[in-house]
C-alpha cells in the first residue's frame, strides 16, 4: 500500500500525505496532476513524492480522488518550481501551480483518450499530416483532435462506427526529453525599435529552423505578441506558430497545451505564463524587452520572467537570447561576467542625436518654468507630441496648514500623505493607508490648508489652463496608455509617470521632460538610481525614432541639485562601473543576495515581535540583518507594517528559505501577515558551465 506526499496551491509551507487507491497505483508518480479533498474543497495538486506504507497508522489518510489525464510534470519543470518558490519564498504548491493548465473534469473522457487513423483514405488524414502527425502510428489525443476540427461527439462516435477511427486510451508518461549535451549559447542584444526588432526576431528564427531547433519567444505584452505574431506569420509562411498568452479560454489553452505537448509548433510565442507549458523540446528561448513591467508577476509567486527563463535553459539546456534597450544593472553585471555575451543589431535608433538642455531654478514659483512653457509651445506649432515625466501620483506631495506648519503624515510610515483633490483624499505612498482631511487645520483650528509639491493631477491641470484646445493626456497606468491614438494628426502634451515612458508614446515625440529631477534622487530604495538611470537612457533610445524632426530633452531641477546630474547620461559602462563598486562596499546584489521581509497587522507589538523572533532564529554569521523598521511593502498594500532585510550569500538561499518558511509555518496563526520580496542575481553556477 502507498502513500503520496502532494503539493496544494496554497500559502502553507507544506505538503500532504494521501492514501493511494489500488487502481491508481501504476499512475500515481511524482509530478502526476491529482484531485484530493482539503478542508471540504476540492483542489487539484501536484504529487511530490510516493512512499511505501508498511504498518497501518494511528488515523486514516484521506484518499487521492482522482488522477487527472494529464502529462506528469516533466523533471525540469518540477525543479523549476522549486526554483520559484525559493526565489519568491513562496509555497511549492504556488510554484507548481504555474504548470497546471485549468482544467475542466468534463474534458475527462476526451483528454484520457488517444486517435488514429488507419484508412489513408479517411477525410482527415491529409490535414493530420500537415501538422506533422503520422495518423496510423502516432495518432492524436483526442480532445485536441476534436478542438482543432470542431467535430460534434455524434461526429466522432460515428467514426469510430464505422471503423475509420481507433480510439485507445492515452499512456501518459512522464515525459524525459533531454536536450544533447553542448555549449548552449548566451546573447543579449541590443535591439531597435519594435519594426526594427521583427528583423532581428526573423534572423533567431531562420537560424534556429536550419538547425532543426523549435524557437520560444517570450513577450511583456498581449498588444507586442499580436503584432509579431502577425507579421512573423507572414515573413515565414512554411513555418508553424503558436500564440499563448492570459486572453485565451480555459478550452483554447487546454487546446494549445496539447499541441505544445505533442510538438506540433516550430515557433512558440507567448507572454509570461506561455514559459510554463510543456515546451520539452526547445532549443532556443527568447526573451523581448526584459525590463518591461509585464514581465513581473503581481500575484503570488511573485517571479519575474528574466529569472525564471534563465534557470529553465540552465536545467533544460539550449540558446538564450535577451532582447532589450539598455541593461539594467543585473544584466550588465552578467554581461561583464562573461554569463552574456553582447551583441548590438544594426539599427538607426542608436544613431539618433538629442539636444539636452538644463532648466533650472532657485526657488520654484511656477509649476512649470517658462523655458518648459516656451519649449511646449513651440513643438505644438511645429504639431509634435510632447511627453512630461512626473514622479508622484496625486495632486500633490503634502497637505497642510500655511498658519502652523502642519501636514498630515502617515502614522506608521512617518510619511507625508499624498493629496489627491479629484477624491479629496488623502494616502500614504508606503502603505496605502487612507485618510479623509479636515477642513481646518486639526493643530490649530486654521482655514488656511495648502498644499506643497506637484504631483501628476497638478501639472495636469495646469497644462490644461496654460493650453487650452489641445489635447493633453494623463498616463499612469498600462491601461491609460493602451487607449492612446498616434494616428491622429493633431500634436499631443502627455504627462505621466513611468508607464508613460513607453516605446511607442516616445517614438511619436520630440520633446521630453524630466519635471523635477530631484524628485527621484531620495526615494527609500537601494534600486532606485539604477532604475531612473535605465529609464532615461531608455526613453533617449526611443525619443522622436519615427519623426524626422530633432529631438529636445528638457531637465527642470533646482540649482542645488545640477551636480547629481551627469552621471545619469553617462554610457552604462561608467555609470554601472561606479554602482557596482558601490553595490559590492554595502554588500547589496549582485554581491549578495538580500531578502526582504514585511510583516503586517494592526498590532505593532505583534510584528515586531514575529519580526524579532525571526531575527533571533536567523542569528548567525552567515546572515547579515537589519531592523525591524518601519515597512515599506512592494505589493502596496494598505494596512500596517514593519520590516527588515537580510544579506545573504547566494549559495545560501535555499537553507535561508527552509528556515524562515518553517518559521513562519509554525506561527501562521499568530495575527500577523508576512510578506516576502527577494532581490534576485544571476545564477552563479550556471555561469560557470557555460
């Protein structure tokens, strides 16, 4: 009799054993999608491991309900979920359930079951051959032949009547498929724009279909895959693609997970989740623009695509290819490493040449400076678009009292409130607590409330007033930008934060602002400059590449900040040369790794006593500590919080990992919400197998 050990999709931090019927004991395998009752749910998980029952237990072990007809996770997925859950300090039932496909019971008595052929003369004989099938031998799974014809079941049962179809059930192994032993290749690439890119993306394609390789391209975007999906399609006729992506049907995925399964693709393209199909037998992997946000998962595990891809070539083996503008800090650590090696594709973005003109100021009177006013107004003459960076959210920084001196802050975060006038509230930017403000002062009773500092709302209307007629669009988030129209011939003001700096918005402008440049400078975040620094030398890359006309970037900052300038528009080589001295002096990645841990409750006393009880349990030399203090959560969270931070050598994540896990499993019921967020590096050990 045996027992399995399975993995749930849930935040526990540990498995649980289920008897094993007799009649499923040959199908029972590690990797193998199963149905088991929890808690009065039913859930489907993830078999971790079987085990052999000798002597009857004290209690009775609930039994696995049913083994669903799906392949066994191959063995690299299951290490790469262990990978992810690791790197995220997630659970390993979250990670695998990035590998199982949503799955309806109805499909059952399709998906168990296997279709041939064995008439030449059968009226689909012809099509399965064009998809690469030998229907006689090879066959098709059933719920994939039936998708991809869209034949009513009286159809099928008719078939198998009149014995031109045999229908076998499905053997379903876990699959093995290994990759030959070689030096797999490295690259990242310094592409063009997106046009400019699909010639680039042609070229992997056309050297990996003459070395007999499937190609995997992994996208930020829905709107990016369709534009390559298309074009590509066309520029290779006599090529196969699939396109995956989150807009699909449960019905449409589970369609193409067969067909990826089975093989029956040369190009795979897809966003984020697409890397988690049973893609065995691949040989080249893409990945386009990997600092783009899309990339990121804001759900739990919080993985993020550039790490997750590396580690999966690492086990798997085969061609890497990184597809971006300017590198971040990581990559160019792995670029100076050896772990990549550079290559730039012939483009004339590169080339392209701006003005950058400094603006600055005493003591600020206006929103915008009249050198800004002027310069916006002569591009709207000229009918080109502008674009305004803003950092903050909201109307403005701070609201207070002119009379007292006081402003409302946040009481955990020891922050000013942001103001935002279109809901007339207040918010914290660390926590998202909201307050609603009074209308006098609550210090001194004062009428006399003002506000200090411009965010987006502000500059927004300002611009409104000062160019009345002309069409000025605010952009803060993907989906603000996704609705604008560069077909239209009338010039454009856009203001927005960073989702505004988008390929697209700045390749149909000639006029970039930077509104207060010290804005960025302070943030509470070790990344912080080198994020502003990648977003500059990006949004230079791409300003004005579809206009013929020069190009102007706009610096507003105060005069006292002018010296922190110019290292922002220094090459990569110099500006990153002096970050990683700085990263390795504190000890911060890529010098080591560094977790961060958030705990949130209403009850101060209760985080920092989880907080502190961690620390003590940690409290050895390996880890280097810092804190409790108070939080500053990356899921932007509203609710109170505290933090601290953890240096680690990266060698030692994993026994980091099973000991705050295990810590934080056996207090799971103490009030106290724990979040996590590591800052990742590259895989040293794989480096040193290239």
């Amino acid at each position: 009799m045996n027992s399995a050990l399975v993995a749930l999709p849930l935040p526990i931090y540990k498995m649980f054993d289920y008897d094993v019927p007799q009649e499923m004991s040959e199908k029972i395998q590690p990797g193998t999608i199963v149905e088991v009752e929890f808690h009065g749910s039913h859930r489907f998980g993830c078999v971790w491991s079987v085990y052999p029952v000798f002597n009857e237990k004290d209690y009775k072990l609930k039994s696995i309900l049913s083994c669903l007809a799906l392949e066994p996770l191959a063995s690299w997925q299951v290490k790469l979920a262990e990978h992810i859950a690791h790197q995220t300090f997630s659970s390993l039932g979250e990670a695998l359930e990035l590998f199982i496909p949503k799955y309806q019971l109805s499909w059952e008595k399709w998906t168990r079951r296997r279709i041939f052929l064995p008439n030449e003369e059968s009226e689909y004989f012809s099509d399965l051959k064009k998809y690469g099938i030998d229907p006689i031998s090879q066959g098709m799974n059933l719920f994939l032949f039936k998708e991809l014809f869209k034949l009513p079941t009286q159809k099928i049962n008719q078939l198998i009547k009149k014995n031109r179809a045999i229908i076998v059930e499905e053997d379903y192994k876990k699959n093995q498929f290994i990759l030959p032993l070689q030096k797999w290749v490295h690259k990242w690439w310094q592409r063009g724009t997106v046009a400019e890119s699909l010639q680039l993306l042609g070229m992997l394609i056309e050297d990996s279909f003459h070395r007999g390789l499937k190609i995997f391209i992994l996208l930020p975007s829905p709107k990016v895959l369709d534009y390559f999906f298309e074009n590509l399609k066309i520029n290779f006729p006599f090529l196969r693609f699939l396109s995956f992506d989150g807009r699909l049907s449960a019905r449409k995925r589970m369609l193409l997970y067969h067909m990826v399964r089975e093989g029956h693709f040369d190009v795979l393209l897809g966003t984020r989740l697409a890397q988690f199909l049973p893609i065995h037998q691949v040989g080249v992997h893409v990945l386009f623009d990997p600092e783009d946000f899309g990339h990121y998962s804001d759900r739990y595990p919080h993985y993020h695509s550039f790490f997750s891809l590396i580690e999966k070539v690492k086990i798997t083996g085969g061609d890497l290819h990184i597809l971006g503008t300017i590198p971040d800090l990581t990559q160019y650590f792995g670029l100076q490493e050896g772990y990549f090696e550079f290559q730039r594709w012939q483009n004339k973005t590169s080339s392209k040449e701006q003005k950058l003109e400094l603006v600055t100021y005493d003591q600020k009177k206006g929103i915008l400076s009249q050198l800004v006013q002027k310069a916006l107004a002569q591009n709207i003459t000229s009918r080109q678009n502008s674009v305004i960076w803003v950092q903050k959210t909201g109307y403005s920084v701070a609201l207070g009292c002119s009379d007292c001196g006081f402003y409302y802050s946040c009481p955990d975060c020891d922050v000013a409130f942001r103001f935002y006038q279109k809901e007339t509230i207040l918010q914290c930017p660390r926590c998202g607590k909201k307050v609603v403000p009074e209308s006098f002062c609550p210090e001194c009773h004062g009428p006399w409330m003002k506000t200090w500092g411009e965010g987006i709302e502000k500059v927004y209307q300002f611009l409104k007033r000062i160019f009345p007629g002309i069409s000025i669009i605010k952009v803060t988030s993907d989906q603000e930008r996704s609705e604008l129209n560069f077909t239209t011939v009338e010039p454009m003001i856009i203001v927005g934060t960073s989702a505004a700096l988008n390929e697209e918005i700045l390749t149909h402008s000639t006029l970039f602002i930077i509104h207060s440049f010290e804005d960025w400078l302070f943030l509470p975040e070790f990344q912080v400059r080198e994020k502003f620094y990648q977003n500059i030398q990006r949004s230079l890359f791409f300003l004005g590449t579809a206009q013929q006309h020069p190009t102007r970037v706009l610096i507003e900052t105060a005069k006292q900040y002018q010296k922190f300038i110019d290292p922002f528009f220094l090459p990569p080589s110099e500006f990153y040369k002096i970050e990683l001295e700085k990263r390795k002096k504190y000890g911060y990645p890529p010098s080591m790794g560094l977790l961060q841990v958030v705990a949130r409750s209403r009850n101060k006393m209760d985080r920092e006593m989880v907080l502190n009880m961690l620390k003590n349990e940690l409290n050895v030399e390996k880890f280097e500590m810092s804190g409790p203090f108070p939080g500053e959560s990356h899921l932007k969270k509203s609710g109170l919080s505290d933090q601290f931070m953890i240096k680690f050598d990266q060698s030692l994540l994993d026994t980091l990992y099973e000991k705050v896990t295990a810590f934080i499993e056996a207090r799971k019921n103490s009030g106290v919400e724990v979040d996590f967020k590591v800052y990742n590096t590259l895989p040293y050990s794989a480096k040193d197998s290239l």
